[in-house]
C-alpha cells in the first residue's frame, strides 16, 4: 500500500492532493482538492476513490454530472477509478 493511504482523514493527505496535477487529461493544474469519484457513504475505504482534480473540473465534475463530464473530456469513470487506485494502493 502506497504511502499516501497512511494519510487518510489527515491535513497531509489533503495537502498530498493538493499539490499533485489535476488528473483531467489537458489540465496542468498544481492546485487540486480532493474529488471524491465515489461517494464517500458508497464505500467504507472512500480514501481510494479520491482524485486530484482543478477547483473548476471538480465543480464541473458534480455539476454535469459523471456520465456527461466522461463524455465531454473523453474518459471513462471507470478510467478515472483506475487513476484512483494508482494513487492510493
């Protein structure tokens, strides 16, 4: 297990985070917030569903809706669990 998972429900995990690249292909942010892809209630471990992604992909991300915001930067949800998991485990 990756380091990063050590950090759960800790200021050094969303410091982690924030300073990793938006994971959105094209995006070259350095400031992210953690972007729950699963809901935290969905899952007991919902630390290993999280992604870095920008202020505005994050909000574009809940406000399209997940289906829609896939389609538009041409990724998959499942893509972006795969990017989850890299991270975490």
């Amino acid at each position: 297990m990756s380091n990063f998972a050590n950090h759960f429900g800790s200021e050094q995990r969303v410091a982690t985070i924030r300073s990793m690249q938006c994971v959105i292909p094209g995006c070259y942010s350095f400031s992210c917030e953690n972007a729950h892809i699963i809901p935290r209630a969905s899952t007991s471990n919902s630390f290993r569903f999280i992604v870095p992604m920008c202020q505005f992909h994050h909000r574009e991300y809940h406000h399209l809706q997940k289906q829609r915001f896939c389609h538009k930067y041409n990724i998959t949800h499942e893509w972006l669990i795969e990017k989850a998991l890299e991270i975490w485990i």
